[in-house]
C-alpha cells in the first residue's frame, strides 16, 4: 500500500539523500526491521520504550517515534 501511494518511494529517496549528505561526515547504517527488531510487535517496543523513558516521556510520540527510538538504541546496544 505505502508504495501505491508514494510514501515508500519518498522514504526511499530521502533515506539515499541522507545517506550522501552524511557520508563523510557520519557514519550511516542503513537498518532493516528484521535488524533492529526482529519478529517483535510494535506493542512490546513500545512497552520497552515505555518502561525505559516512563510513559509520561514518550505519551507525546506517534508511530514513526517509537521505531526511531527503537532503531536508534539498537544502534547504540542499548535495545
């Protein structure tokens, strides 16, 4: 559905442009789900991300939050 309707060509694009602009300045890591995450459900991330930050710190998140935050401490070996 996402690609029907442009948003996965978007991401796409905006995730090559990222990756460029930040080549030499950064390392970038491109992650799948199945990386960070594995099979878990978005409910048990966000009780993860919950118990860790308190549920009053992350109330205010939408959906594409949590997986950053998500992605983020995994990248850091923190997930």
């Amino acid at each position: 559905m996402g690609w029907q309707t442009g948003d996965l060509q978007k991401l796409t694009f905006l995730v090559g442009v990222l990756a460029g602009y930040f080549q030499s300045a950064v390392s970038f890591t491109p992650v799948t789900p199945n990386e960070w995450k594995g099979q878990l459900p978005k409910s048990v991330v966000i009780r993860r991300l919950q118990k860790r930050f308190g549920p009053g710190a992350t109330q205010d998140w939408e959906k594409d939050g949590w997986d950053a935050v998500g992605i983020g401490l995994w990248k850091l070996g923190k997930f």
